[in-house]
C-alpha cells in the first residue's frame, strides 16, 4: 500500500493542465488509485514472464494462469475450506474480543488484581502460541474445538494490552472532573474509562482480527480435522504433501484476502464507532 | 472561624509537594460570599494549588481549608454546591454538548427530564442552544469554553472555581466571555473563585484581587476593585480603571522583586 506512492507523485508534475470539472475525479483517481493499479500490473506481468523465460517447471513457481487454472479447477475443494476457516476465525476472534474486552474491565476496576496479574498477561503474550498449540489439542481433542481455542489464544493478548492501555489512559483533568462530581467506580467506568478506551479497543481488535486467521491456519496445521471437513491450514498441508504447488498459491491467495477482508470490516467497524469523536476517524472530513 | 457570611476560609495554608516544590505559604484569606475573587500572580506562584484545594483536589501540608465551614472532600462529597471550570474546557470528546452539560447531573442521580431542562436552560444561558448535537471537535475554543461554563452551572453551585479559563482564547472572544461571566455571576447569585495572570481581566472582573507571589506562593495583597456592575467594556477606558490596573501592576512587580532579592 505504501510503496507506489513515489510512482504517484512523478505523475504528478507531467500532467498539471486539465478542464476544472473532469480535473477533481481524474486527480483522485490519479492520486490514489492509479499507482497501486500500475504497480499490480506491472507485478502480474513479470511474474507471468518470468517462470517461461527461466524455464521453471510449474510446481516451482506457478505463472498467474496456473494459479487462475488451479483454482476454477479446484474450487469445490478451496471454497468449502474457505468457509471453515472463515467460521473458525471468526468465532476465535469474536470469543478473544469478549473475554478480552470483559476480563481487561474486571483487571483494571481493581489496581490489585491489575498489578498481580497484568505482568503475567505480558509474560504469557511473549509464549509463541505454536509452542503451546499441541497441548490445546491434548485438551480439546483434534478438530475443530482446538483450532478456535488456537485462534482465541492468539487474538486475546493484543485486546488486553490494548484494552488495558486504554483504560489506563485517562485525562487527568477529566478524571479529576469526574472526582467533583463524585462518580461512582462504575460510573467512572462506564462513562469515562471505557469510551476513553475505545480507539485503544478498536486498535486491539484490528490486530487480532487478522491474528486470529494465522491463528486458525496454524491451528489446522496442529489440529488437523479431528473428522470434520478441513480448513485452508488442512487443505494447504495436503497440497504441499502432493506438491500441488498452483493449488498452494490459490490457498495462499485466499488466506491474504480474508485477512484483508476481515481487517476492512473491523476498520469499517471501528470508523462507524469512533467516528462521531476521534481524531483517528476524522480523516475523511474535507 | 465564625467571620459573617464566609464561604472559603484559607487558613495559614502551606503546601509542599512530594519533591520539594513549596507551593504555598502561609497563604491566609477568607472570601465573602457573593464576591466575584481573582488570584493574580505570574506563572508557579501557586494559584492553581490554592484553587484546587478548594475543590479538594489536592490536600495541604500545612494549615488547613475550608469551605461553607466543611472539609472541601465532604463539600464535593455531599453537595453540589462547588463546580470547576478548567483551562481547556475538558469536555468528553465522545458526547455532544447536550450530554456533556448532562454529565454532572447523571453523576448526581437526577430525574432525566428535569435534568434536560436545566442542561437546556443553561445552554441558553450561554448562547448555545442551537448547538445541542455538535460535538466537541466541530466546536470554536470559545464555543468549548461556553459548554465547559454551562456544565458547571448545570448542577447549580454556589461557588464556581476557575481556572484560567479564558487563557487560550483569543481577544476578542475573551472580551465577549468575560461580560457573558459576568452577567451569569450576577444572575445566579454565585461566588467566584478566578485564577489568572492578566491584569486587565482581573481588574475588569473582579470585586476583589487576591495578588500573589512566586517562590514561595504567598498572598502578597489584597485590592479592592470599587467600579459598579455591571461593567461594560468602557470601564477600560476609564481613568479609574487604568489606576486599578496600575496598582495592580505594581504590586505584582513588587512582588516579583521581593523574589529577586529573596
Ligand atoms: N502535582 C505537582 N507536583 C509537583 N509540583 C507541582 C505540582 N503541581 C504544581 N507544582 C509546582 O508548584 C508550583 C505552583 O504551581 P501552580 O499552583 O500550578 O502555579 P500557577 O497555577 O500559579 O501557575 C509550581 O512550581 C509547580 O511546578
Ligand atoms: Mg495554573
């Protein structure tokens, strides 16, 4: 996203003149859009030149129409993972948002409890959750269960270091208002502490949104099927095996864009929550 | 200590805080009820230290405070009667102006149509009426300042505490804020406590200037300001005015150079 805008601002200079009212859609168009356009063109046209010119075999790198031929070929099969992955995702993220929104209120409403337990949260963060992967699945048994509880443990950190920062990042000044008027602990809570929060939440969640795929993936890779139908994880260790290497680009392909999807939807979410007063939402005015 | 219609009492109040810093010392004065008091003196003399102790913000080492003859925490505890307006207005970015008046009376517990009524009426009082629904970022310094006044009047208090509050904002709103202030003091019966280190705006509001000195923060004197309310603009312009200010002006360096030599 980043990288095409030098490309951008040389078009810039070369064409200054154009008719007022063509000029503002064209400008956008040319400033925003028009680099990553060129950029993802120029990157599908070498990469479909490059296997032929170096000869490579296609179970090497794929060319683009490999990839293409690959997934119209197999798509009952990638289709079907996809939404597994998506369920299982999803439900881990979902599960991580609530426990981690709801044990970060209950930490902070206590200094005690925060302080003997916050810097365990920390330690526990740290823990490579592949590492403690094959336990979860002692526990919960291959197969689905495991992989959500995967896809939780690896969403949850991010939530409550962020959740927690937030609650702890009061304005002096509006904390001290809230003393004159005598607030309650959970006034203090519900109407100062936790809408301060908010863009520290919402922060929280987009990191762990895309977590909790990598979660899920990896979690199938550990997990395996445990006699359900199989996710992206199980379909990729499958093709891999069978060195189905255009598939493997499908599966991948399909990964990136439910992650990106997925980080689009909480971004849209957290823009409809923030937007009436965080500067962080604002950009979108004039 | 019984002196007639006393609502603060500073009583040979000292403040050291954790770190050393003297803040104040044997800072000693009672203020009437229904004045209209400004602490002037330069930055670090203590000003803001001596206010927030009267709202119980904060606690002094020596002497003590008083308010409507309680602690000042058992004031903020079991009445409304003391409200705070801070420099930077201090509004809740995520309500709108409706619901940032409202705030100190759903923290107090009221009845919800009697407590919009009274949001809606102070609101009008400060000109505000037709922006209930923007929220803070859409608003002028200015307009900011005029919600922060509204809140504190919301919960009806007999004393309001000052901060500054006009410091960021620019001459001309200044001006327009200070007779509105003014008009209010009046109206609501109110006393109050105003913290600032520009002569002219001590002058202009206040009955009485509580002038003050850096390092340590002590009292240095008391002035009478015997111009009538209300006060229009063109008090400025009158010679007794420009005397009060000179006055005012000189104690403030004399004091300042009692800080050289000292
Ligand atoms: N919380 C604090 N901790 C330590 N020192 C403080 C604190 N608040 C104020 N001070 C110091 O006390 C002195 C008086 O501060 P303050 O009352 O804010 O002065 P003023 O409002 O007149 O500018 C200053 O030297 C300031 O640095
Ligand atoms: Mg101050």
């Amino acid at each position: 996203m980043e990288s095409p805008s030098l490309q951008v601002s040389k078009q810039n200079v070369v064409s200054k003149v154009k008719k007022p009212k063509e000029r503002k859609i064209w400008m956008t168009f040319k400033n925003v859009y028009l680099g990553p356009i060129v950029a993802f063109i120029i990157f599908i046209a070498l990469w479909q030149a490059i296997p032929v010119l170096l000869g490579l075999k296609h179970y090497i790198l794929p060319k683009p129409t490999d990839v293409v031929e690959a997934t119209i070929k197999d798509w009952d099969l990638l289709w079907p993972a996809v939404q597994i992955t998506v369920i299982e995702s999803v439900t881990g993220f979902l599960v991580s948002a609530v426990v981690g929104i709801f044990i970060s209120i209950l930490l902070a409403s206590s200094k005690i409890l925060e302080r003997s337990i916050y810097p365990y949260a920390i330690i526990l963060q740290t823990i490579p959750v592949v590492a403690v992967a094959p336990i979860v699945v002692i526990w919960f048994g291959a197969g689905f269960n495991a992989i959500v509880v995967i896809s939780f443990l690896i969403g949850f950190f991010p939530i409550i270091s962020n959740t927690l920062m937030g609650l702890n990042s009061v304005d002096k000044n509006m904390d001290e208002l809230f003393t004159l008027y005598n607030a309650s602990k959970w006034q203090r809570m519900w109407k100062l502490r936790i809408p301060a929060a908010l863009p520290f939440i919402m922060a929280g969640l987009k990191i762990s949104c895309t977590l909790s795929i990598v979660g899920a993936i990896v979690g199938e890779y550990v997990a395996g099927i445990g006699g359900g139908k199989g996710g992206l994880g199980y379909a990729i260790t499958v093709a891999a095996i069978q060195v189905k290497t255009p598939y493997l680009f499908a599966c991948g392909i399909a990964a990136a864009i439910l992650g990106i999807s997925f980080y689009l939807l909480v971004s849209l979410f957290s823009h409809l929550m923030l937007r009436s007063w965080h500067e962080s939402a604002m950009k979108v005015e004039k | 200590m019984g002196v007639a219609n006393e609502v603060v009492s500073f009583n040979h109040v000292g403040k050291t805080y954790t770190g050393g810093t003297v803040a104040l010392s044997d800072f000693h004065l009672s203020v009437k009820e229904g004045e209209f008091l400004s602490f002037l003196g330069p930055s670090g003399c203590g000003k803001s230290t001596a206010l927030r102790m009267v709202a119980g913000l904060g606690e002094a080492t020596d002497g003590d405070v008083s308010v409507f003859n309680k602690k000042p925490k058992e004031m903020i505890q079991q009445t409304n009667d003391i409200a705070f307006v801070f420099q930077d207005a201090n509004l809740l970015p995520w309500r709108n102006v409706l619901d940032n008046v409202l705030l100190p009376l759903e923290l107090r517990g009221g009845n919800k149509k009697e407590s919009k009524q009274t949001a809606l009426r102070v609101l009008e009082m400060v000109g505000l009426k037709d922006h209930l629904k923007s929220y803070p970022r859409q608003l002028s310094g200015g307009m900011k300042m005029r919600v922060s006044i509204a809140r504190a009047l919301a919960a009806k208090p007999r004393m309001l505490l000052m901060d500054e509050p006009f410091g960021a904002l620019d001459e001309i709103t200044r001006q327009t804020l200070q007779m509105e202030l003014l008009d209010i003091w009046q109206q609501e019966n109110m006393t109050v406590l105003f913290v600032t280190h520009n002569v002219y705006e001590a002058v202009f509001l206040s009955s009485r200037i509580a002038v003050m000195s850096a390092r340590p923060g002590r009292l240095s004197s008391l002035i009478d300001i015997d111009l009538p309310y209300p006060r229009e603009l063109s008090v400025r312009t009158n010679p007794t005015f420009t005397e009060y200010v000179d006055l005012a002006s000189d104690h403030l360096e004399t004091s300042s150079d009692r800080k050289e030599i000292g």
